[in-house]
C-alpha cells in the first residue's frame, strides 16, 4: 500500500521569503502525485500535479514542485510568499488504475507573518 | 453556488445517534467520495463510489454507510455516532474521463462533533 509523509506539520515564515514543504511517498508502482490547498475553513482546491514528462512542475500562483523518483519526493517551494498564502497544505498520491482514490499525507500548515 | 454542496455544515450531536451527511453536485461527474479529515492525518477515504450502482468501501469505512440516490448526490450516514467519529468530513467529486490523473473536486467540508 501507499503511503505519504509530510515532513513538517507547520511552517511559519515572514511575507516575500521562500518557503519549503517537503513530501515523500512510497509506493510500489507507479503513482501520479498532487498538492492540495486549503484555505482557512474551505474544501480542498487542486493547486500542482505531476503525471509525466518534465519532473518540475508550476502553478498559476508562483509554486512549484519537483518529483525526484530517485527519493521519492515531491517538495512544494514557493520563493516569496504572500500573507494570501496561509493555508494548509497537502501532498497526496494517486496509483496509475485506482481510479483517483487519493492517498493524503498529514498535510502542512503554513503561517505567513507579516 | 458552489458545485459540490455539502449540508449540514456543522452538527453537534449525541453518542448513539444516527446522523446523516449529504453531498449533492452539479458538475455532472459520475465519480464521488466521502473522505474524514482529522488533524496531523490528513484526508482519509470512507467511501467512493463510481457510478449509481457503484459503491465501494474505502480504508475506514467501518462505523458508516453510504447511498447513491442519484448520480448528483450521495449521501453518508453514521448509524450510532460515536465520539471518535467527530471530525471533517468532506465530499468530493472527479471526471472518470480524465482517470486516475483527474482533479477531486471538493464541497466545503461537514463539521460533526459527537459528545
């Protein structure tokens, strides 16, 4: 079975600094891996995926993710973030032929300071 | 209007009492699910179900039931709520066109505390 760690429970940072949230999963086949937002008391929005192709991959918003297979990570980095950007966060996998049954990590909950 | 609609949205109810959840959709999507989130553990599935005669038990899925009245709704049910079932619960809802890479799309989450 799946399963997916997120490293840190919360992040806090000052507004316009980077910011990194680390994922790893394992898994024995191959998996399509996502970050989840969730803004304060609001449902789950996709914010990144990876499916294939190039390992790194970008949001509308300034995120970015890199899937390393090699260690089976899928960190979240912004480089300067915005007071808008507290949230929790979370990283999750998908198996290739499960039929989109997300496997979630702990998520990670980011508190931007101003 | 939001295109998941989750009702009620905050319930405070009895140990033993049966408590129903509900999700209805207007996206059109055949796939939909019930996940619990508690905190440091993130999203868990209940239940999923990928069409109208499709229901499918996910990994904590004892002490619930489910029903698909229709392909818009879908309905959780805790028959004798207990204390440790208080969390938030959320539906959501995905395009089998788009497979296992698709998108959830979730309602705005069901507050259940269980004294």
């Amino acid at each position: 079975a799946q399963s997916v760690t997120q490293l840190d429970s919360q992040v806090p940072v000052f507004e316009e600094a980077p910011v990194e949230l680390r994922c790893n999963y394992s898994s024995s086949v191959s998996v399509y891996l996502f970050w989840y937002v969730q803004y304060p008391n609001q449902g789950l929005q996709l914010l990144l995926k990876y499916l294939s192709g190039s390992t790194l991959v970008k949001s509308i918003n300034g995120f970015e993710a890199e899937f390393n297979k090699s260690q089976t990570s899928f960190h979240l980095r912004k480089p300067s973030v915005h007071i808008s950007d507290t949230a929790e966060y979370f990283c999750a996998v998908s198996l290739k032929a499960a039929g989109n049954k997300l496997t979630f990590g702990g998520g990670t909950r980011v508190l931007v300071k101003p | 209007d939001a295109d998941v609609t989750q009702t009620p949205r905050n319930r405070i109810t009895k140990t033993g009492k049966r408590i129903m959840l509900e999700c209805s959709q207007t996206k059109g999507h055949d796939r939909m699910y019930w996940y619990r989130q508690d905190p440091g553990l993130g999203l868990r599935l209940i239940y999923y179900s990928f069409d109208v005669k499709d229901i499918n038990k996910g990994e904590i899925s004892d002490g619930y039931s489910v029903s698909r009245q229709a392909q818009a709704k879908f309905s959780l049910s805790l028959e004798s709520a207990i204390p440790n079932q208080t969390a938030l619960y959320f539906c959501a809802t995905s395009d089998p066109g788009t497979g296992e890479s698709g998108e959830l799309f979730f309602g705005e989450g069901s507050r259940l505390t269980v004294l």
